[in-house]
C-alpha cells in the first residue's frame, strides 16, 4: 500500500516499483479513495509506505492546524488498524530532516548530520514548525507503535512533478520574469527523484534496515545561489538575480549523513546536479 501515490515522491516510488517488481499487487491510496485521518479499513498488505501528508511550504504557514491534522491523525490511523491484524506490515514512514533544524542552526550539531541527531524544534510560535514538529512526533508513533518499521528522511528531493517547493517554484517565477531569489546565502545538499526512488525501494528490500531510522539524500552540498544560476542557465536567462534574505526560520544548512543508507544498500547517488536541475527544466517546460 502507498497512501500519497499521485504525489512527487510517491509516484516515482510507484513507478520504480512496478518497473522493478511487476510480481507484485501495488495498492495506491489517495484522498480521492477516502481520507485516511477517518478511515477504518484497509487493505491487508505485506508493506505500508505512508506518504500522505501536506507537504507545501506555503501549507505550514496558512493551513497550519491541518497539517498537524493531516500528519497526526493519518498516521495515528493507519498504525491503529495495522498493529491490530494478524498479519502485521511493515511499516515504512518518511520523516523529515527539518525535525532536527533547531539542534543544527543552535546547539551546533554536527553536519553532515546523522539519524540520531535531536529533534529540536526552534519555535513554536512560528507556524512553519507544524509539519516538522508533527512529523517528529509520527515517527515516535511508529516506534511506539511495535510494528516492524522503517523511518526514512528524505533530505531536498527535487525533479519532475514536484510541486509548492523551491526548484519548481523558482522555475515558475523565472518564467514570469520574476528572479527575486530567497535565502541565497543558505546551502543544502539536493537530490534528485531517480536517485531518491531508487534508495528507498533498495532501502525497504534490506532486511537490516528494519527498526533503523535513514536519511536518504545527497552530500553535493551547495548555496541557495548557485542552484538558481544553474536554473537560469538551463533556461537560457542572462539576468541578474536579485538577492533577499530567507524567511525567519529557514535553516542555513542541510548536509545529510547517509553512510548507514550506503552500509545498507550499497546505493550511492548517480546524478549531478547539474544534469538532474536540466531534467527539472526540461520537464517544466
């Protein structure tokens, strides 16, 4: 079962999956079949990925309270029906490295950062927290919950199909002759889709990653700034960026450990940022 199958990271799963196991009943799940914050059955499965969530910038400022909702509530669902079957799932939920944004950007954890890192949460008050704080707490509930689990944190996927972040955005502003550019100063390490999908179906294959939490991403790490004049170039634009700074609680770096995901699957990214940034372009087109 896939629930959030129509969105970024879910369809590349999805594709991955039927192109490499075609052996196997892939059951998707979007809101379009239910919402899973009230449903009470669900198909019996051998492997829950949970990736439904809000999952937009934009969404944890204006629709903060849903987000929590949508985080909590689904996958506090969805483990109270698995955990009571007989045959019992595992369970494979994403999490996300802006969990631990405070315990980088205060405490000076180290970086590249690894999965045991805290989950600190800056502020409260400041309602871009709400998918990081409550995602925090989904993983907990996982654990919590005693099925067998994978907890995967995706760090700065990017390619065709996203939607509401960053690079698709940037894109879409620079088509309207718009290349205002914020927090340009920060870096992350950016990963693309391909790359992305085929790490998590490596990772949900591999029978020691069971009851371990892993980052998926890259080590590329690279400014806010150098990513859009990548952009720029692919979309043959010659104009000055116009530099503003990050709003209030972007963290300032991200550079995920992933040598437990290479100790578990030998997997290591393919693709440069400058090819994948090209495939990105082309398919915005």
């Amino acid at each position: 079962l896939i629930t959030g199958a129509s969105g970024f990271l879910g369809s590349h799963i999805n594709d991955l999956l039927q192109e490499q196991y075609k052996n196997y009943e892939i059951i998707t799940w979007d809101r379009q079949q239910g919402d899973l914050k009230t449903t009470t059955v669900y198909p019996q499965v051998d492997i829950v990925i949970h990736l439904a969530a809000y999952n937009s910038t934009k969404d944890f400022y204006t629709k903060a309270f849903e987000v929590i909702k949508d985080n909590i509530l689904t996958t506090i669902n969805l483990l109270e029906y698995y955990k009571q079957q007989d045959k019992k799932p595992l369970f494979v939920y994403t999490g996300t490295p802006e969990s631990h944004s405070g315990a980088t950007d205060i405490f000076n954890y180290p970086i590249p950062t690894d999965e045991s890192c805290p989950l600190v949460v800056p502020d409260v008050k400041n309602l871009r927290w709400s998918y990081a704080n409550s995602k925090a707490l989904g993983e907990q509930a996982v654990i919590a919950s005693g099925l067998d689990y994978i907890i995967v944190r995706p760090s700065n996927i990017y390619g065709p199909r996203q939607k509401n972040h960053f690079v698709d955005e940037f894109i879409a502003r620079v088509k309207t002759g718009d290349v205002s550019l914020f927090g340009w100063k920060n870096t992350r390490s950016w990963c693309y889709v391909a790359d992305f999908a085929d790490a998590f179906v490596r990772l949900i294959h591999s029978k020691d990653a069971v009851g371990e939490i892993v980052n998926i991403g890259s080590n590329d790490e690279q400014s806010i700034l150098t990513l859009a004049e990548i952009i720029l170039e692919h979309m043959k634009i010659d104009k000055p960026i116009e530099k503003h700074p990050a709003p209030v609680g972007s963290v300032n770096r991200r550079n995920p450990n992933i040598s437990k995901l290479k100790q578990l699957t030998g997997w290591k990214p393919t693709t440069s940022l400058r090819d994948g940034l090209k495939f990105t372009v082309e398919a915005n087109q």
